[in-house]
C-alpha cells in the first residue's frame, strides 16, 4: 500500500509523483494499492497508471466523507445508528483520549495509536460526520483547553481552528483498508495514520519515505497561519506528536538525504531506524543531447514550479545584476504556476526592474530535459528543498549548476556545483556571472555533475535499494513472532 497526500497518481507533477511512479514501474513484480488523500475535491480524476497498480483510493482532506465504498457498512446504517447517547457515552471519551495526548507536551505515542485504533474501530460502526459536528464534542473540546494554563488563552477563533484541524485528522481513521503486506508511505503527516491501523490489523511491515520533513513544513506553516502564541503552541506540539506517532510505528525511515536525518532524530527518531535512499533518475532520458537553440546569447535555465518556496523573486532580482555584467544574457524559467498571488508579483518585478528583454516565463514543460540542454547554467534559487530531482536532472544533463545551499542540495551538488545562500540574490548572481565567463569552469563542472549523476543518482540504484528493503522487511528471520506481538502492543 503506498499512502501519499496530495500526490501520485491524482497530481502529476513534483518530486514525491517523480518517485513513486518510477518506483511502481521499475517493481513491476510487486502489485501496489494506492491511498491518496486529497486536499483539493478538484483535483484531476483521470490519469494512467501501470497495469501493476490494482486500485487507487482517493479520500478528502476537507469535506465530510461518507461514501460506501470506504465502508463495509452502507452510510445510512452509521448515520441511524449514531444517537446522542452514542456521542455522549462512547464517542466523546474516546475523543477526548485521542486529543489529550496529541496535545501534550508529554505524550505517549503507544497511548495515541491505541487512541487511533479505538477510534477506527468506532467509526466502522458509526458515523463521522454526525459526531465531528456535534455540539457537545465541541463544547468537550473547549473544556479540555480551559484545563490548560496556557492553551486556555487561545481565541476562540483560533481554538475553532484547532478543532476543525483535528477533525480532518479523525476523518483519516474512517477509511476501512484491505488486507496488505507492506505499506509505504510517503510523508510522515494524517494520512500515515493508515499506517498506524495496518499494522495493528495485519502486522505488515512499514517504511516512511521523507521527500521533505513534514514537520519542518508543518512549522513554516503554522508559523505564517496562526496568530496567537497558545494556538502557534497546540499545533507544533500535536504536529509533533502525530510525526512521533507515525515514526514510531515504522520499521524503516528512509529519507532521501541524510539533511532530514536532523530534523528527524530530534523528534525521537532512533538512528537505527533510519535508511537514507537517494532520488533516482532516468539518466538516458536525461543525458546531454543538441537541441536547437534560437539564441546565441548566453543562457540562464530554471525548472520548477512558480511558488514562494522556489523564491523566483530572488532568482529575477539576481538577475538584474548578471545583466549589468551581461547585457545580453537570457534567463529561461521553466514551470507552471501554482500560485496566482506570487505569479504576478515575479511578473512585478520583472517590469519594475525593467528585465523584460532578459527573463522569460516558459510555462510548464512536458521535455525538461531539453529545458536543461538549452542552458549555459542551471538555477535553483529554493528557500527549501529536500533532495531536489531538478538539481540531479540538471547534474545528468552535463549542467553545470548554482543552487541555494538548503536540504539535500549540499549532498547532490558537493564538489560538482556552486553553492550559496538562499535570499542572497548577491551570491547567488556573482556564482551566475562566473559560470558564464568561464567557458573551461562550465566544461569541468558539467563533466564532473554528469559523472556523479551517473554513478550515484541513476535509477535503477534507487529502485534497487528499494527492492532490497521490501524484501528484507518481508522475509525477516523473526518475522511470525516479532510481527505479532508487536501487534499486540499496539492493539493494547
């Protein structure tokens, strides 16, 4: 079973969808059911998949579910079943038991996974909606924060978050899953949670595969969206708790850099645990190769989404010194935007510094690796990575590339790239400018990046390693007794 949010096959774009569709094509002995939890009801519906994926299983993030067909029970069933009494009596103490330990400083992840199995359990019977939205859970709720000193401050606005927050967590435990034999999970975040109930309910082995750090994102955003200090508290603390959680279940973490092992062991992640597998790539798709191009003038190449994460402000701003060096050099940005506010302010500062003749939006590109081979130099200006594919793309390519020194990009661009600091658009355009006035640098850079790229980064390694980690999770010397009383534990 491969658990993603927002991802595989349902969104077809980034590192995760990169992953796990080469991963599926190149295991192609291993039958794989997807669950992908979504947080838009809009995303795309159709798409294809390869003929070893035997069932996709979208679930909402937002937006009460009650569909048939995530239940062995008809919906109407749950909902006639589900009394006030049935709330009062069962319902809001197992709440209440789930919440008071994500909550607290103190938690005890075997406490929470026996919280989240009894809820589970719960929710085949009864309905979700009617309980979540029940006035006297939420009045519990309320009543659980004023026991605190310090979540007691909370707004009630910000408490009204918190809760609708926990709501789309619980809505997780209502999917009912079949029987598998290993489950892999691409971010330790909600969805994983399905982790938590497969191996109670079938002892299959679990390995938590971190692109990025779901806890460092999860700080960045609670950072910019919550607004008092109480609230800013309750949701790092219980973000914490669930990443526990999740981990604590799991046999392997693999992360695909050693930069998340950090973040990762100062939540209590045992070294032990942990199992670094790099991004792969497909280096005969993306290899040197002549492409036309419709300018002589030097030129500049980025490939990612227009977002604020991939800070294409400070790649523009950083141009327009390269153009006071370079007159005539061209910058190239290469991906679709995903966010129309940002979109348009990269359009601003384009106009306001009056490099029109200079950048160039593409748009989304199907060939990227024809995007690579049009460049002199490759450009990521990200303010956070994890292992980034565009960097290892450009790498095969024979690029030479500058990168802002975050995440994984150390790791892949050491001794073959320039590195600087991200929001430093001074750096980041005096390593542009000396790329693109020494031709033999360029040559050595993008000899070495290939090589590397070749050796290390190639795909068939990665899938191998993985090939290699789900056979030794499901052939363990121990594996009858190990797996079942572990089960035990957990169901207590």
């Amino acid at each position: 079973m491969l658990v993603n949010w927002d991802n595989y096959p349902n969104i077809a774009h980034g590192g995760v969808y990169t992953r796990e569709n080469a991963l599926v094509e190149e295991l192609s002995d291993y039958e794989f059911l997807v669950y992908n939890q979504l947080s838009n009801s809009n995303t795309n519906g159709v798409y294809k998949v390869p003929k070893n994926i035997k069932g996709v299983t979208a679930f909402p993030l937002f937006g009460a579910m009650r569909f048939e067909e995530f239940s062995d029970k008809p919906f109407l069933g749950k909902v006639f079943a589900t009394s006030q009494k049935t709330v009062d009596n069962y319902f809001i103490p197992a709440f209440l038991s789930f919440v008071s330990q994500i909550i607290s400083a103190e938690c005890d992840t075997s406490k929470v996974a026996a919280s989240i199995l009894d809820l589970h359990a719960f929710f085949k019977k009864f309905d979700y909606k009617k309980c979540v939205e029940n006035p006297a859970v939420w009045e519990a709720f309320l009543q659980l924060l004023k026991q605190d000193q310090l979540y007691r401050e909370m707004s009630l606005n910000e408490a009204l978050r918190a809760f609708q927050a926990l709501q789309r967590t619980m809505q997780t435990l209502t999917v009912e899953l079949p029987k598998v034999d290993l489950v892999h999970c691409a971010l330790a975040w909600t969805p994983s949670l399905l982790a938590v109930i497969a191996k109670a309910e079938f002892g299959c082995p679990v390995i938590m595969t971190e692109h990025g750090v779901a806890f460092r994102e999860l700080l960045l955003y609670y950072n910019a969206y919550t607004y008092d200090e109480a609230s800013k508290v309750l949701m790092k603390v219980m973000a914490a708790n669930i990443v526990k959680t999740v981990y604590s279940v799991a046999d392997i973490v693999a992360p695909v850099c050693s930069a998340n092992t950090e973040w990762e062991r100062n939540l209590g992640l045992p070294l032990d645990k942990i199992r670094v597998i790099y991004n792969g790539i497909d280096t005969k798709k993306f290899t040197p190769m002549p492409v036309q191009r419709k300018t002589d003038r030097p030129v500049v190449v980025s490939v990612g989404r227009i977002e604020i994460f991939k800070d294409i402000v400070s790649l523009i701003t950083a141009m327009k010194a390269v153009r006071d060096e370079i007159p005539d050099v061209m910058c190239l940005i290469y991906g679709e935007a995903t966010d129309l506010d940002y979109s348009r302010q990269c359009l601003e500062t384009v106009k306001r510094l009056k490099l029109e003749g200079n950048v160039r939006f593409m748009g989304k590109t199907t060939e990227p690796e024809k995007a690579y081979n049009l460049g002199d130099v490759v450009v990521m200006s990200s303010v956070t990575e994890a292992f980034p594919f565009a960097a290892i793309e450009a790498m095969a390519c024979g690029k030479p590339v500058v990168a802002t020194d975050v995440g994984g990009t150390r790791e892949a661009l050491e001794g073959v790239g320039i590195l600087v600091r991200s929001r430093n658009e001074g750096e980041l355009a005096r390593a542009i400018v000396k790329l693109l006035k020494d031709k033999q640098l360029r040559a050595r850079l993008g000899e070495a990046a290939l090589k590397k790229a070749r050796e290390k980064f190639e795909l068939s390694v990665t899938a191998g390693q993985y090939r290699l980690l789900y056979e030794e999770l499901l052939n363990p010397p121990t594996a009858p007794t190990s797996r079942r009383d572990e089960r035990l534990v957990i169901a207590r």
